[in-house]
C-alpha cells in the first residue's frame, strides 16, 4: 500500500486520487481556521510558491476534532483561507483524522509516522502536553493526530518520510521539503 492509492474529497465534493501527484513532494496537513496555529498557513502558502515549479505540493485537509476550531462548512473554510491568506494549494473536504470515523488516508499516514513528540522550545508545547495529558495520561505513546497542523511529508514515491507536530518550526519544515525537492 502506499499513498496513492488513497482517494479524497474535495472541497466541492469531487473525488480525486492521490495517484494524480505521483512523481511530487506532498505535504499533507489537517488544519483549522480558529486555532492559534491558523497562522502557519502564511507561511505554508509561501512556502506552495516558491516552490510549486519543482513538483511540491501541498494537501490541505480542514478537521473540527480539536477543540472544534474548524466550525464551518467546507466552502466557508475555503473562503476564509483564501480571503484571510490567499491559499492557493487543494484545500480538501472537511475530515475526521482520528477514531473510528478517521480517514482512510489518515489512518495510513498515523500508521507510517507516529507521534514523536512536540518541540520542547515552542511555547505552546506545555499547554498542549498538559492539555492532552488530563484526556489521556498515555498519548505520548500513541500514533494519532495531538492536534491542528500536524504535517507529514511525502517524498516523489509516495513514501511517508517525516512527520512534523504544529509545533515544529516552519523553517525545519521547509528545509526538509527542499532535501525532497
């Protein structure tokens, strides 16, 4: 199995392949339009620009599981995205990306890369860890998503080759996509 063989929804409700970004670097991320790390997508859409041209891309998939900081309905999330911070990356159907009603896709990914840990310089990183940890005392040891803007990097064969918490510096992020490119 590998990522292309994973169908999605668009916003606008057409399925599409995964298959259709063979031979790109992709990185695939759950977001959220009203959390305090909305503010990555400023640097994800620049990012998407610079280097779009050498077959990167980047796949947006909106999740209300975390906090319900992604309220609206897809096309309301499309506009504020696009009016807020002018996405012009595929921005997907609202998603599950944990439990039982997680997507397929997400379900794979957690699979290939689990979670690591946050970045203990990040200021967010104490809060998260307290926060997660009154829900469930043992989430460090599990796979699933923690929270918004968590990223996982694909390299041009589909493979599942790094994963990247919110808080991961954007710049440690882009640095590794431009090793891929």
């Amino acid at each position: 199995m590998s990522i292309y063989d994973f169908n999605v929804i668009t916003a606008n409700g057409e399925t599409v392949s995964l298959q259709n970004y063979k031979d790109k670097v992709i990185l695939i991320l759950n977001s959220a339009t009203q959390c305090g790390f909305t503010p990555q997508y400023d640097e994800l859409q620049d990012m998407y620009e610079k280097y779009e041209m050498s077959d990167f891309v980047i796949l947006d998939f909106p999740c209300n599981q975390f906090g319900n900081q992604a309220p609206g309905t897809n096309e309301e999330i499309v506009t504020f995205c696009d009016s807020r911070y002018g996405i012009s990356f595929p921005i997907f159907s609202k998603i599950e990306v944990n439990g039982e009603n997680a997507a397929p896709l997400y379900k794979y990914l957690t699979t290939q890369k689990g979670f690591e840990g946050f970045d203990e310089e990040h200021p967010l990183t104490a809060l998260l860890n307290s926060m997660l940890e009154r829900t469930d005392p043992d989430f460090r040891s599990k796979p699933d998503i923690k929270w918004n803007f968590t990223k996982f990097l694909i390299d041009r064969n589909g493979t599942v080759v790094e994963r990247f918490e919110p808080t991961t510096d954007m710049s440690l992020v882009e640095a590794r996509v431009k090793e891929l490119l």
